[in-house]
C-alpha cells in the first residue's frame, strides 16, 4: 500500500491567521449532553484559513471564484523542493531541475508555525513564478501564508500566477516530507463566489518510488 503524507494544517482555536483576518472558531451547535441525538459543530473563519487554494478571484476582481476552476492543476505528479536555503524569497537559482515537472510544493520553514503567527515567512520571486510556467508548471504550493512578502501592495507574485493561468496552494505542512516526486491531492472546496477554498492535502508515494 502506498505511503500517504498528510500535508494539511489542523484547523483548532489558536490558528495562526493573516494579522487582521478572521479568527478560527468552532463550538457545538448542537450537543448529545444536552439531550440532541447527535452532536453538531459550526465554525467561523477566513477562507484563508489554514492549507488553502487560492481563486483568481482573490487577486483579480473579475476573475475565476474557486467553485469555477479546473480541479485538474490540483491532482497529479508532483515535485516536493527543499528551498530552506532560500532569503526573503525563492528565485529561480534555488529550484532544482524539475525534471518536467507539472506541480511544485516549496517547503521554506525549518519547522512550520503551527502556534504562532511568522511575518518573516520567505515568499516566491515573481521572476521565479514565471521560470516556472516557462517550464510547464502549473501548480505552485509553499509551506508559507503567501507567495508573496506580508506587506507587498503590488502582488507581483500573484500577478505572475495570473498572467499564467496558474493555481496557487498556501500554508502547506511539509516538514516531514524529504524532497522528491509524489502524487498530489489537494482540492478547495468549491464555494460560490469563495476567493479561496480549504483543502484537505496530501501527497502519496508513487508507484515506482
């Protein structure tokens, strides 16, 4: 049987979040103790919470929602890059050869920040998002809240996704992958209008690994 890495953030009271965006709360709405026959939950949250796909909507008003996109780009080979070594943020001299690779995950943290927020996290060059799409990528994930830097007004990084018609996955947990090749799946949830969508993500091993 195939290995499975669960590369997914557990969504619970305490999740780091965008500085100004919406908690993460959850409570029962219903509950066996006072009596209901089953228990039920409700949750608040960001659509940005924890391991999340990106819509083009999210930086492009008159784009795509995440109940549109092709669910193709989030499914399928994939190759995992250690970029630790990388400052401030990912530039084409610190990628491999990707060997044809359609789907790239960035691990850039050490050990993920699963309890606190990090502003320091490393973003992705846009040069280096568009290298990728010159090579046939179509899927960039990273370990980090966003492709690019915790202040940017300009969102060159995103900008570059768009312009390639790429897929973007944030807040991926990858310290206990070593790099290499994988299957990915990953799909957002499919919310009307949504600017993102959760994902439960994984990678399993290949075959022939």
């Amino acid at each position: 049987m195939s290995r499975i890495w669960d590369i997914s953030q557990t969504l619970g009271p305490g999740l780091p979040v965008w500085p100004g965006d919406t908690a993460f709360a959850f409570d029962r709405s219903w509950r066996m103790e006072d009596g209901s026959p089953v228990n039920v939950g409700r949750m608040t949250m960001s659509t940005h919470s924890g391991t999340h796909g990106d819509a083009p909507l999210h930086y492009a008003a008159d784009a795509a929602d995440i109940a549109s996109v092709s669910l193709a780009p989030y499914l399928g080979e994939c190759l995992v890059v250690d970029a630790r070594h990388a400052r401030d943020a990912v530039r084409v001299d610190d990628l491999p050869d990707l060997g044809g690779a359609a789907r790239v995950l960035l691990r850039t943290f050490e050990a993920f920040p699963h309890q606190a927020w990090d502003s320091g996290f490393t973003a992705i060059a846009a040069e280096t998002i568009e290298w990728l799409a010159a090579q046939g990528v179509v899927l960039i994930g990273t370990d980090a809240p966003s492709v690019d830097p915790q202040e940017s007004k300009t969102m060159d990084a995103h900008k570059a996704v768009l312009r390639n018609d790429m897929r973007i996955l944030e807040g991926l947990v990858l310290d206990d992958v070593p790099p290499g090749r994988y299957e990915l799946i990953a799909l957002p949830l499919k919310i009307a209008g949504g600017d993102a969508g959760l994902c439960r993500a994984i990678l399993r091993e290949l075959p022939d690994a």
